[in-house]
C-alpha cells in the first residue's frame, strides 16, 4: 500500500479520534435539569480519562518508532523510550488529579499543557526516524490543535 493511501487512511482515523473530544466538550456546555454539578463532573472525567488514553498512544508512537528503526544509536533509544512513558504517566496524573477533586479547569489546563510537550518532543524526536512519512507531522499538528481546541472549550464550560 503506498504512502498516500496510509496518510488517508491514519487523517481519517485520527480525525474520527477527535469526535470524543468535540463531543464530551460539547455535552460540558449543555445545561442539564437542576444545572447537575454530578453530571457536569462526570462529563470533565470522561474528557480527562480520553485525553490520558490519547498521551499514552502519543509515547507508544514512539515504542513504534524505535523498534522500527534498528539504526538508532543507544542514547537516541534511550531518549525516545525513555520519553514514551511519560506521556501515559502525564495522562494517569491528570487522572488522579481529577479524582482527587482537583477543579476541573486545572485539570483541563495540565492536559493542554502535556499535549503542547507531546508536540514539542514529536519535533525533537521524529527527526532520528528515517522512515516517518512526510505527512506524519503535519497531521500530528493537525490533531494536537484539534484536541487542544476542544480542551480550551470544555475548560471555559468548568468555570
């Protein structure tokens, strides 16, 4: 299969990735009967408990790169696995942080701010993969942007 079928197919999927997001931001918007604060939260955690699964997929990208790549020198495999695990440690945090009954917004903001480094660290590391497809990086971009907008319109709702 070549390379545009791939990148089709992976901007279809990822945008399709960020329906949960759009959707649970959306629902934090809707007015519910009695203005249920209980509801409202439970919407903040499913939002949360999809944004932690997304980071733990953004460091396994890099579990993938790796293993693909047999040219990648010791400290580059060290960087970029070492590197993978923390984006699901960033994501099981912002879980606690929630369960804790840490506010919502804050929550919401540490999890913009772990997509914003996933994305850094994305520049850095996909350089040392010869393979990547041109069209990884823009759509990577792409869908940071997207699940960052619909974070920042779910956090105005948690104010």
């Amino acid at each position: 299969m070549s390379t545009v079928i791939h990148g089709r197919i992976a901007t279809l999927l990822g945008n399709f990735g960020l329906l949960p997001f759009f959707a649970l931001a959306g629902a934090a918007w809707v007015p519910f009967e009695g203005g249920s604060l209980q509801v409202q939260r439970m919407i903040g955690t499913a939002l949360v408990g999809y944004s932690a699964v997304v980071l733990s997929f953004l460091g396994a990208v890099h579990w993938g790169m790796v293993l693909r790549t047999p040219q990648v020198t010791r400290t580059q495999a060290w960087n970029a696995l070492g590197w993978g695990v923390v984006p699901a440690l960033l994501g099981w945090l912002a879980l606690l942080l929630a369960a804790a009954g840490v506010k919502m917004w804050v929550v919401l903001t540490f999890l913009i701010g772990d997509l914003v480094l996933c994305r850094l660290m994305d520049s850095n590391l996909l350089r040392m993969y010869p393979d990547v497809p041109s069209w990884f990086p823009s759509l990577r971009a792409r869908l940071t942007l997207g699940a960052i907008a619909a974070l920042l319109f779910a956090l105005f709702s948690f104010h």
